[in-house]
C-alpha cells in the first residue's frame, strides 16, 4: 500500500488517496466547518479513527470563519475560506492524517468567490510550492449542461498547474445549503443522466482531474423518508457508460454522494461499490455539535443566567467558559464522526506515513 507524508494532500498524492478509496471500496466522509472548533474536531476524529477526512467550506462557512462583523461580504468569503486553509495546513500534518482541502457548492453567483480564490491560490503556489487547496467545487447543475462543462473547463484549465482538481454537479442535489439549491425541483432534474456523464469525462479529462457529483435522488439535509428516492445505479449505469466508451477499467469516475446526511445506511453501501469516494454529510455533524451544547446548557442553567449562584454565592466561570461547552460540541461532532467513518468503511484505512516504531492500524 502505498503511504502519504500525512498534511493535506494534492496533485498525485490526492489521486493516489482517491484510488485507495475505490480499489477498497470505502469513502472518507466530507465535513463543512465554520470556524477553529469544527476543523479541530474533524481532525481529531480522523486522528482517532486512523483514517483520512475532506475538510471543506461553503461561503456561507467561509464568510462565518472570517468573521460575520468584516463590512464586505465578498472579501469575507474568500479571507475566511484562506484563513481556514492556512489553519489546516499548519495543523494537518501533526494530527498524523491525509486531509483533502475543498471548498463546496458554488453556483453561478459564486464564481467569482472561486476566481478570487485561485488567485490566492496562485500567488501561494508561487512562494509555497503546493496549492492552498486540494480542489474546488463548481456547482453549475441549474445551467445548461454546455454552460455547465464550458465554466468549468475554464476554472479546471487555471488550477491544474497548481496540482489541483475541481469537483462538477450534474443533475440537481436537492433541499438547500448555505443559499445554493432549492427545494422546488423538477424531480427527473434529481437524477443525472449517464450520457451526461459521459459527456462531461470526454470534456473535461482531457484537461485535468475531476471528480463527479451525479445526482441520483439525494437530498442536503434531513427529510421524512420517502421524499426522494435514491437510485444507486444510476451511478452504476453512468460508469458502465464512460468505461464501454471508451475502453476503460471499471468505475473510472471518481464519483461524490452529496447530501449524505440520514441517508440509508445500506444505500450509503450500495453506492461505494460503483467508484463513490466521498460522501457530505454536513447536516448530521452541525446537529451533533449543537446538540451536545444544548444538553450542558441545560445541565448547567444557573451557569448561563448568573456569574455568582444567588443562592448559594458559588461562582459559575469554570460552567460558561466558552472552552468548557465549546469542548463539549466538539466532543459531540467526534462521536458523530465515528459513526461516518464506520459507515463508510475508512476507520482504520489512513495512507498517512505513521511515525517510526508505531504499529499499523
């Protein structure tokens, strides 16, 4: 097995990592974070489970991470999205993990939030030698389709020399998340045709690496089962479809489950076997996190109403110290991971070069 100098990953080593989640047919769990705590939570749970993890930020989460008081939107979106990547690299490595660095969904609106960070990014490249990210994700899946691969063959075309690699949507994810989707959807629009597919791999492989975000019925956030059906061999048809075509080994798309969040656990399995290396799930760690805060709030009232008991005089700091119910979430988004990282099946997989004398997982 080949092994990966631990830190974010990208260029051949990402690749590398990608091909190790498919030939086992495992995906690494793809965590939107909004500040320090969340990034440090994600990578403790990857430290604890052995595996490797996809940190990313919306701009929605970007703009929160630079805080919400900077008076200029834009420049807050791109700032924060830098701010969070220099973060990861400077803790990444010592957390003994391969971290894949991504931003997440951004539509048409948004691409100019995507041009401004590859400029960031080329002028870091220049003085660092390595991208500032693993890939970006351009969202265009409410564009036509010659739209949709023309942008993103732009965007591609600008970050291959950087040893990075974008991430496209075909068919339309629904539900909403950070002001990109909706919920009114045309329901066949939730489910990607293979042709398509195919035409984006003739398109765009050419140029560089992507990876595929192919709607199969999968909904962002938690909905009543039965509101969309999922429909795993769609990606199972679209890969049979570009490997005939063109006379390739099996699952050559590197494909990404978005919305992953309550999804059918054995769904979640079907759907690893067809080349699925990622899976989002963003809405079950944001509850995991808030949850845990929620019940110390409770357990500890008085501690958020007064400084001093007016009962008894004994002084409440060491209760609403921000790092005590702070670490409480954090705590809370790590159990939860745990459960993503068996689900898919990566507990235990990481390609991150373990220290002299350590024992394998």
């Amino acid at each position: 097995m080949s092994r990966l100098k631990p830190g974010v990953v990208w260029g051949e080593d990402y690749k590398t990592l990608l091909k190790a989640c498919k030939d086992g047919q495992y995906a690494l769990p793809a965590v939107n974070v909004t500040g320090t705590n969340t990034i440090n939570a994600v990578l403790e749970s990857a430290h604890k489970n052995k595996s490797d993890v996809i940190i990313q930020l919306s701009n929605g989460g970007a703009e929160f991470y630079a805080g919400k008081g900077l008076p200029d939107s834009f420049q807050a979106k791109v700032l924060g999205a830098v701010s969070a990547a220099l973060h990861v690299h400077a803790l990444a490595e010592h957390y003994g993990v391969c971290v894949i660095l991504h931003t997440d969904h951004a539509n048409k609106k948004l691409l100019p939030w995507i041009d401004a960070l590859v400029t960031y990014g080329e002028e870091f490249f220049k003085k660092r030698g390595f991208p500032l990210f693993s890939s970006h994700m351009i969202d265009l899946s409410e564009e036509p389709i010659d739209e949709n691969l023309h942008e993103c063959a732009r965007i591609l075309k600008r970050v291959v020399p950087l040893g990075m690699s974008i991430e496209i949507e075909l068919g339309v994810t629904g539900g909403e998340e950070d002001g990109v989707g909706s919920d009114d959807i045309d329901n066949a629009k939730l489910y990607t045709q293979p042709e398509d597919c195919l035409l984006a791999y003739e398109t765009l492989s050419p140029i560089g690496h992507f990876s595929l975000a192919a709607s199969f019925g999968n909904v962002h956030g938690v909905y009543a089962p039965g509101n969309v059906k999922l429909r795993p061999d769609i990606l199972k048809n679209s890969q049979a479809l570009v490997q005939k075509t063109h006379g390739l080994k099996a699952n050559p798309l590197d494909l990404v489950f978005h919305g992953g969040s309550g999804s059918d656990k054995s769904q979640i399995a079907e759907s690893l076997g067809y080349g699925v290396f990622k899976m989002n799930i963003d809405t079950d760690t944001q509850f995991a996190f808030a949850e845990s805060i929620g019940k110390y709030v409770e357990d500890n009232a008085n501690a958020f109403k007064y400084q001093i008991d007016p009962e008894t005089g004994t002084p409440y700091k060491k209760q609403y110290d921000p790092r005590q119910w702070l670490r409480v979430g954090e705590k809370g988004l790590v159990k939860r991971m745990d459960e993503a990282f068996a689900d898919l099946g990566s507990a235990g997989k990481s390609l991150a070069e373990r220290p002299a004398g350590s024992k394998a997982a």
